[in-house]
C-alpha cells in the first residue's frame, strides 16, 4: 500500500475543507455586521462563526499543515524553490487565518469594528492566496 498517495489524498481533503471555510468565514462577517447587536440574528451569526472555526477550519488547517509538511519531506520538496513560495504563501494564508480567528472572537463580544465592504475585500485574500498556491504546487515553476 502507498501511503504517500493516502496522505495526499488526506491533505488535499483537508485543504479543500480548509478553503471552504476561509472563504466562507469572512461572508458569516459581512451579514454578521449588518445584524444589529445583540438580535437573534447576531447570536445565530455568533455561534455559526465560532462552530464553523473550531470544527472544521482550525482541524482542516492542522492536518494541511501536517500532511503537508509530511509529504514535503518524504518527497524532498525543503530544496525546491517554488516549494519556499508556496511555503511562504501557506504561511501568510495560516495569518489571515488567525486574523479571522481574532475576528471571530471580536464579534463573539459585540466588538466589530469594520464595515460589511472591509470584509468583502478580506473575502479575496485566501482566494488569491489559494490560486497561486495551486499554480505553485502544479505548475512548479522555477524549479
């Protein structure tokens, strides 16, 4: 059995559930500022925010990282140049992750300080982040 070609299967389940949430997360915030505090509307966004957070994205996060950094070992992608982009790129997709984890929270206390247009534009970075991650680990250039 090939377990290299399980792990990549698990990783890749694990990113596309990650991506979901990541660009899922950030449209909760959008109709999540327009509720008025403290409505029924505001809590159901609140405990959408917090589930979809803590039982799927933060998970899927943890085994792309593990899966990934698996595979780029056994397969010796540590020396190959696109591999430091995607690397620097999944790092900074890990941040918006954690600036939205803060989000997430900030809500949860009645704290939103930005407008519906703000988290719109916060929709595009993982979608961004994503392309050229794909690009990165298909196309491989500069290799």
């Amino acid at each position: 059995m090939n377990w290299y070609l399980w792990i990549k299967a698990l990783h890749i389940l694990a990113d596309i559930s990650w991506m979901a949430g990541m660009l899922y997360l950030p449209r909760l915030f959008v109709y999540h500022c327009e509720a008025p505090k403290g409505s029924q509307m505001s809590e159901t966004f609140k405990v959408m925010e917090r589930r979809l957070l803590k039982l799927i994205i933060n998970p899927a996060m943890i085994v792309a990282w593990i899966t990934g950094l698996y595979m780029a070992w056994s397969a010796g992608f540590f020396l190959a140049p696109w591999f430091h982009t995607k690397l620097l790129l999944v790092l900074i997709m890990s941040g918006v992750h954690g600036f939205f984890s803060s989000l997430v929270k900030r809500f949860g206390r009645d704290e939103n300080v930005y407008s519906a247009k703000t988290y719109r534009m916060l929709n595009e970075v993982p979608t961004v982040l994503m392309i050229f991650i794909v690009i990165l680990v298909v196309v491989k250039p500069f290799s």
